[in-house]
C-alpha cells in the first residue's frame, strides 16, 4: 500500500504540476465557486486554457502551521499536492489516512521558502477513499520526532472533483 503514494518522487513519472497558471499578460481574476468544505479556484492561461485546482477551506492543525491541500488534473488524471511548513523532519515523509485508514506516506520532493512539496497522483483506491470518506488526516513529524496531526474535512470534494474532470 505504501508505494502507491510515491509515484511522483521519481522522476521518470514526470514534473510537479504547476498549481495556478503562469502568466506573462495580466492574469485573469480567478474564478472561484464553493462546494461545502472545498472550493474550486480556476484562472485563464496566456493560451485560453482554463487551470482549475481545489483546495480546502481549512485545514485544522494541532500546530498551527498548518499545510496547504490542493487537487488538480493534469494530462495523466488529478494529483494531490501537499506544501508542508519549514522545519519538519523531512525523511520521514506525510502519511496520509482517510477516516484512521492508512493510504501511504508521501515522499517530499522539494523544499522552496514557503514549504516542502510531496505531490502524489491519485489511484483509483486513493480517489476512492477521498470522495467516500469523511476526514483527510495529514501527520507530519517535526525536525524534534514529534508527531503533528492536521484534519481536513471532505464534505463537497466529491463535488469539488467533478468540476476537475475532463
């Protein structure tokens, strides 16, 4: 079950998806709708393309730095990209549970200033879990070994997702 989750720490499966396009005219006010706990934030590229991501409202952390959540579709089907605060201890990875269920742990694969990076594509199991499910749990471990819980609820990201699909 745990290599499911680090598809995209080798880099022979492909590049981190950019989350919001890159403009070099004016960027498009983003086009944002709500579905209960997720939104859907969408933005027009130089190429007339529409880039659509979703994301949480909140994520509830113990710490109070808390990690960002988003999903979006790429040419290969939707990722989850977890951006995680500075200062974690970064071998051991984010493990990822839908309602107390395992899904797997998530292999950083860059740190920038703002956070660490661990993208992972959704498999038909993962998908599964996240739209059936009730509570996305994150745990992250501190560069000291302490373990830092953070909850998000998957109230409309069922919802959320349909608007991703191609």
């Amino acid at each position: 079950m745990l290599g499911a989750l680090t598809l995209l720490a080798n880099p022979a499966v492909g590049q981190m998806p950019t989350l919001l396009p890159e403009a070099t005219a004016p960027p498009s006010t983003p086009a944002i709708s709500v579905f209960s706990d997720w939104r859907v934030i969408c933005a027009t590229r130089d190429d007339d393309h529409q880039a659509c991501r979703i994301e949480p409202i909140a994520v509830k952390s113990e710490t109070g730095a808390a990690p960002s959540v988003s999903i979006l579709r790429d040419d290969d089907g939707e990722v989850l990209v977890l951006r995680a605060p500075l200062g974690l201890l970064l071998p051991q990875g984010a493990v990822l549970r839908v309602d107390g269920r395992e899904l797997g742990r998530l292999a950083f694969q860059t740190c920038e200033t703002d956070g660490c990076v661990a993208p992972v594509r959704l498999t038909s199991q993962i998908g599964t879990a996240i739209r059936r499910g009730i509570r996305l749990e994150i745990e992250l471990t501190s560069r000291d070994g302490v373990r830092l819980q953070n909850t998000v609820s998957l109230l409309g990201v069922t919802a959320a997702l349909g608007v991703l699909s191609p």
